[in-house]
C-alpha cells in the first residue's frame, strides 16, 4: 500500500518512511491540507480527535525483551491551544493490561520541520498506578484515499523512584502509533484528489 503524505511528511515505499517532499503528482486540496495546521514553522496534525488505528504497536519491555501488547483502543484529542493535547492509549490482554492517559506540557519544533511532544500522566499497569513522562515525535500527516493517519514514534517511562530500597521494577513502554483522522477532516475531499491516490 502506497501512503500520500502532506505537509512534511515525505512518503512510505517498501524500505519504511522516510521524510522529504509530498508523493508526485498528489495534489493539496483545501480539504486535504485541513488535516494539519501550523504554528510558526511547526507542523501538528489538525484539532480534533485522532482514533488510534490498531495495527498500531505497544512494546513493554519485560525484562530484557520486548513484548508487544494488543491496542485495544485509545486516541489523541489535540486541542486547541496544542500545550491542551491529550493522549490515551488502551493496550493488552487478560494477562496484562495497560492505560495510558497523558497530557502535552508543551509542542516543540524539530529540524525537519516536523514536531516533538513531551507529555505527562499516569499509567495503570493491571491495577498498579504509575506516572509517566511521555516522549513523541510526530512524523507527518499521511493518506491513502479517504483515509488518513497521523503518525508518531516515542517511549513512555516511569520516572526513577527516590526510595532505594524494594522500589518496583519501572514500567517503560516503546510506541509506534497510527491515528486516523478526524472524520469532519475528511469530509469534502475532491474525487480527483482522491483518485489520486486510490
């Protein structure tokens, strides 16, 4: 599956994705470019609420391994303003299951143009509560005819405890996350734009 990206996202072939200019031959509708705004020279994905897609992935590391937990639902509601932004994420199964509720401290510029977001909240690990300190690189804005994704790549960790003595192993998760767009983003697309990249 060949993804359009708008904005500065760049575009995903079979080697992975990879910044650098829009896909040729896509164009940028009013409609398409309502899926991301900007602030400055800092690209964010559009205000709404971002669902999150479950091909996404949740690595919790055990040990020395990782170990991929089942998203099961979750979403990003970017506000405004952006420092109002507020991730939820809902991975696992009955043998273990985690939530994640974050909020932005605040949205910072990268060198690609791109964004990074620094967040903290609190996780519940099967029952034992955990404050996190959550970092997420936005990577764009990407669309495969009516559908579109945000994505963004991270770690969430629990910070180190103070006590030296029988503290309990730090919870710390690796993120790849996809997120679809608000519908009211999509809606009104031109049918050549989407022929596009159908």
């Amino acid at each position: 599956m060949e993804l359009a990206f708008i904005g500065a996202g760049g575009r995903q072939d079979g080697g992975g994705w990879a910044s650098g200019a829009p896909a040729a031959g896509v164009g940028t509708s009013p409609a398409a470019s309502a899926l991301v705004q900007h602030d400055g020279t800092i690209e964010l994905p559009a205000v709404g609420r971002w669902g999150l897609h479950r091909t996404s992935c949740v690595y919790v590391a055990v040990g020395r391994r990782l170990v991929r937990l089942p998203v099961t639902d979750g979403w990003l509601d970017v506000g405004p303003p952006r420092c109002r932004s507020t991730l939820v994420i809902v991975a696992g199964d009955d043998r273990r299951t985690i939530r994640l509720d974050a909020h932005t401290m605040t949205v910072r510029g990268d060198h690609n143009g791109l964004s990074r977001w620094p967040l903290t909240g609190i996780a519940d690990d099967h029952g034992t509560s955990r404050d996190v300190d959550v970092g997420l690189s936005y990577h764009g804005v990407h669309r495969n005819g009516d559908a579109a994704w945000a994505r963004f790549t991270g770690t969430a960790q629990s910070p180190p405890d103070a006590g030296r003595w029988r503290r309990p192993a730090g919870l710390a998760l690796t993120l790849d996350l996809l997120l679809a767009a608000p519908t009211a983003t999509l809606t009104g697309w031109p049918l050549e734009d989407r022929a596009a990249t159908a």
